[in-house]
C-alpha cells in the first residue's frame, strides 16, 4: 500500500495502543454507538448543529493568519484544559443522551476549537468533538474532526483514523443483521481466482501516496465494466479517502455494475472496517500481516470468514508468510513491494512462492505493469496477479487486461 505502509509497519503498537495510553478521554465516553451507523448514506456530510463540518473549516481557513502546526500539548496542560471544558460544557454533557443532542454537542465543540487560542484548550475541544461524533455515530464527521486536528498538531493521520475505528468496534458492533441481511450475497473471490492461465484482479484508484494522483477525473464504474470486459477475475477498489482520493460511493458503486468479486482495499486494522466491509457490498478485504499482530490478523480472518468475505492476507517476508499461514489463510497476498524501501522486486514473489503451500490461493501484487511480468508471475506457480497504476494509467486497459491473462479459460 506503499508509502502510507510504511508508517504502519513502524508503528503497530502505537495503532494498537492509541486509545489506551490518553485516560483524559475517559468522562467522554458515556453511551454506546448506534448499530444504525451504517445505513445512513455517507455522501453529504453530517450536520453538526446549523453547520456542516466543511462549513466550519471553511470558515477557519478563511482567518486571515495562517493555521500553524504546534507541537504535541503537554498532558497536564491538556488534563487542566479538559476539567476546565467539564465545567464549561456540563450541562450540554448531562443532556447529551440521545445521537442528535450528542451531534450538537460534537459541532460547538469543534466550533469553540476553532476560535480557541490557547493549544492544549484547541487539543482538548478537538479530541472532545471528535469523541463525541463517535458517540453519536457520525463516523464521517469523527474522522474530519480528526483530520481537522491533524492540520493544527503535529499527530498522525493514520493513528486517528485507527482509534476511532477501534473506539467504534469496542462499543458495539456497526452493522446491524438486518443490513448485512440487505447486503448483496458475496461472490467468491477465491473460486473467481483459480483456474487455467492467470486471473487479473484489476485495481481502482485515482492516486496513490508516492505518485500522487493518477486519474483525478477517473469515473471507477466505468473504468471497472472495462476490466470485466477485458476479462478480469475481480475488482480491487481503494477506499481510503486520505492516502488515494477514494470517495464513499466507489465500492458500492463499482459493486453494483460488474459481476465479479469485489476487494476492499485499506488499512483494516479493525473489527468494525471488516463489518463495515460486508455492510458496503465488499466480497473480500484486504489484511496486511506488517500491521496487525498474530491474535489480531486470526480473529480478523476469522471475522472475515463468519461474514462469508474472502480475507486477502498480504505479506512480504518469509516470517510474515509463517504468521499468515499460523493465522488460517486461505488466500495469500505477496507485496513485491519493500514496505521500509518502497523498491520494488518481483523477485519477492520468485522467493516465497514456494513457502506457501498447495490449497492455499497465491496473489503477487505490485510491480506487474505489462503481460511480459505477468508471464514471469505465471511461471512462478501464482494463482492471480493484482495491477493497479499500469491498469489505471493505460489507454486500453481492458486490452492489457487479455494480454496479461492470455491463456485463462
């Protein structure tokens, strides 16, 4: 997943213990999070009292002194700042038991964050607000709120996005069976990717975090009725908004207009990204073993397989092969992609093809951008080869699709 990954294989702990280390968030979590969340339709914005979020960062970046980035706020500045807040906003916090109440509450502190001078107070009001989206079930509002802060404070993008994903999957679980029972009835990817000759799983994105963006303007139903007329096996759709320019509706859309599988391809470092995978139509998701530890990578494939999702598991490393096979993959991804590097080597795959054995369904991602690497895929033993940049950037995509798949009947 590129560079992005590379902040992921770093910090694994810190994904994993955000949420546990900052006990100031402690008197904001109060209520649990509505199973309904997922049934709104995400593409306007949520309305936070009489503004939208956007209205409000609208609002701030027309200030005419620049926003600066400060550093980190020191913890007891911020424990001081949030005793304040609970006696500023106590009577909001007392009445806030329902998700509307909640909602307004989120939206004047974000508000009051944006006209705050003092840092620790502009750090607290924007953990609160966002904290508050969460309770109220506004994930979208959550992670803006989060990037919001991420354009003040020198913290981590992908650390956010991850502890409200975790918050979100500790309260309660974000589908309910009703809207997984709407859900179309996922196709198998695995079954899709075996046969003669090659399958082409074929990627939509309109960038990527090292070379920016590739197709703006990049319709992705259309693009996608292209592979599946070239002939692909399935469809991988990016819906990661920060790191490669997705947009809420992609996966469903994409879903809904071709007849093979669909992946979901993020960083799923949670339960709730899996449930909200099968709530959205996705066929299989995608598991990267660099950033999940052991326990975590086997409940998540075994999540994956309760709500009948194909777990695509990704590796890089000998090691990384072992853990994903002790995990109970089926299906191995391997990234000729150097997570720390970011070099590219289709002799990754050449050398752990043979560490995974027969039974289990083998994918070499990244790197292959002509049928000439897709043939030398092929002769390694591999069951499919995912593309994306050489698929999204080509005049004729359906076209490089049959010539990378040639022979597969």
């Amino acid at each position: 997943m590129e560079r992005v990954s590379h902040w992921v294989v770093g910090n694994r702990c810190l994904l994993r213990a955000i949420g546990k280390s900052m006990i100031f968030y402690t008197f904001l979590i109060i209520c649990t999070f509505p199973q309904a969340v997922l049934a709104r339709a995400p593409s306007a914005p949520p309305k936070m009292g009489s503004a939208t979020l956007e209205d409000l960062l609208q609002a701030a970046e027309e200030k005419p002194t620049p926003l600066r980035r400060h550093p980190m706020p020191d913890p007891a500045a911020v424990q001081k700042a949030l005793k304040m807040l609970e006696e500023v906003y106590k009577e909001d916090i007392a009445g806030a038991k329902t998700p509307q109440k909640k909602q307004a509450l989120a939206g004047r502190l974000l508000a009051d964050a944006l006209e705050a001078q003092d840092p620790a107070e502009q750090f607290a009001l924007m953990q609160a607000a966002r904290q508050w989206a969460v309770q109220a079930g506004d994930v979208a509002f959550a992670l803006r709120a989060a990037d919001a802060l991420i354009e003040r404070f020198q913290v981590d993008r992908l650390a956010l996005k991850t502890e409200v994903l975790e918050a979100l999957s500790k309260t309660s679980v974000p589908a309910s069976p009703i809207e997984i029972a709407e859900a179309a009835e996922p196709r198998d990817l695995v079954s899709a990717l075996r046969g003669d000759g090659l399958a082409v799983v074929a990627e939509v994105k309109r960038a990527s975090p090292s070379k920016g963006p590739l197709r703006p303007d990049l319709d992705p139903v259309a693009l996608a009725r292209q592979y599946e007329s070239g002939g692909c096996a399935a469809v991988s759709v990016l819906t990661d908004e920060t790191n490669f320019a997705a947009r809420p509706g992609d996966l469903p859309e994409v879903r809904g207009a071709v007849g093979v599988p669909v992946l979901r391809k993020d960083f799923v470092v949670a339960d709730y990204q899996v449930w909200e995978a099968r709530a959205m139509g996705a066929d299989a998701v995608l598991l990267i073993v660099a950033a999940l530890d052991p326990a975590d990578l086997a409940r998540l494939i075994d999540l994956a397989g309760q709500l009948g999702i194909c777990p695509l598991v990704e590796v890089h490393t000998a090691d990384e092969v072992r853990l994903a096979l002790d995990a109970g993959a089926r299906m191995i991804g391997i990234n000729n992609r150097d997570l720390h590097s970011f070099r590219v080597d289709l002799e990754v795959t050449r050398r752990l093809r043979p560490l995974v054995p027969s039974g289990v369904l083998v994918v070499a991602e990244s790197g292959i951008s002509s049928a000439a690497d897709a043939a030398a895929m092929r002769g390694l033993g591999v069951d499919a080869v995912l593309v994306g940049e050489a698929l999204v950037t080509s005049e004729d995509p359906a076209a490089l699709i049959r010539a990378m798949s040639r022979g597969r009947g």
